[in-house]
C-alpha cells in the first residue's frame, strides 16, 4: 500500500487518539482516577467503547499515555531530554539564559501535567503500571537536572562546587514534580510563582556554589 493510501487514514487514527485523551484528561482531573471509567471516557470523546478497550487496554495504561503527552507537550516519542528548551539549558551561552530556559521549561511541563500527577499520585497505591511509571519519570528528571549542573560547571559558567553531589542533589529536588505538588498544596502557588521561585533557586545554588 502506497504512503499515500496511509496518510488519511493515520489522520483518523491520530484524531481519533486526539479526542480520547482530550476527554480522558478531562474527566481524571475532573472526577479523580477511581471515579473514571474506560466507557465514560469513550462516551465523552464520541468513540466506540470498544475502541478505547482495544487503543489502551487499561485505565492505568490511559492515564500514563494521557501524563506523558502533557509532560512531552505532544504527542511525538521525543521525551524531555531531547526537547528543544532542554537542550537550551544545556547549551545557552551564558548561565542567566540556561536557568531561565530550564525554570520555563520545567514551569511549562507542570503547567500541562500538575494536575494529572495529582491523579497518578492517588492511583500510584493500586496501580503498579503507574506506580513504576511515576518513579522512572522522578528518576529522569534527576539524571536531566544532575547533567544541566554538571554541563554548566563543566562549562565554567558556574563554580566548581566543593560538593557536587550535593549540589546536583538540591537542584534535582528542586525541579521534582513531587516538590511543585508540595509547594502548591501547601502555599497556595500558581506555575507562574514556581517559575519565579525554581529561577529564584538556581541562580542561588550555582552562584553560591
């Protein structure tokens, strides 16, 4: 079959994926995890029952696809790392503009994903497919901030720390999805005031360093 047979219907199955996860995040942030069902899901996005059945398989399984999309921003198999403001924080010719990409950055991806981590966080207990997820997400993040230090040291754009291990440590902490969730529920922040706050953080942790 030609590439161009494929296209239209492609387009239909992208579109199609579209709705189901436009309407799964809607109704997790809505109703929480437990209270949403695969066929109230494919009822609001307008698609067979069976179609969710068979695109996910699981409720466990729609939630993960429909956080990672909002943590990515899209739906292209190009994780965080490889994003382009990422490698802005790793690459920026100074160490204003790497925090600044890096802050706008991670502030965008709680944006997007803030409230569906709150639903991966109440399902986490029963759901290991979720539970396992949300780890390797925190572990990712880790590694990323770990190689944003290490590349700026490396770099001279910051000081060379007398405890790097330290250093990379405090600002992985700093830019854990499980610390925005923390600082909102307990300060009231919007994403704009962690924005502020993780800018605010950084220029003092690599400064000081």
């Amino acid at each position: 079959m030609s590439e161009g047979v494929k296209r239209p219907h492609e387009a239909r199955v992208a579109a199609t994926e579209e709705r189901i996860l436009a309407a799964a995040r809607e109704l997790f942030v809505r109703h929480g995890y437990h209270a949403t069902t695969l066929t109230e899901v494919a009822d609001t996005a307008g698609v067979g029952h069976r179609t969710v059945y068979l695109r996910f398989g699981t409720k466990a399984a729609l939630l993960k696809r429909v956080t990672d999309v909002a943590v990515a921003g899209d739906a292209d198999p190009v994780d965080v790392a490889h994003r382009d403001w990422f490698r802005t924080a790793l690459t920026a010719p100074t160490l204003e503009k790497r925090i600044a990409a890096l802050a706008r950055g991670t502030a965008d991806v709680m944006e997007r994903a803030g409230d569906l981590f709150e639903v991966v966080q109440q399902a986490q207990a029963t759901e290991p497919l979720l539970a396992g997820a949300f780890r390797a997400g925190r572990q990712a993040t880790r590694e990323q901030l770990h190689t944003f230090v290490r590349q700026a040291v490396a770099d001279g754009l910051a000081r060379r720390p007398t405890d790097r291990t330290w250093l990379q440590e405090t600002v992985a902490l700093a830019g854990q999805a499980d610390t925005y969730l923390l600082l909102r529920r307990t300060t009231g922040w919007t994403t704009r005031d962690y924005r502020r706050w993780l800018t605010t953080t950084l220029r003092h942790l690599l400064a000081a360093a």
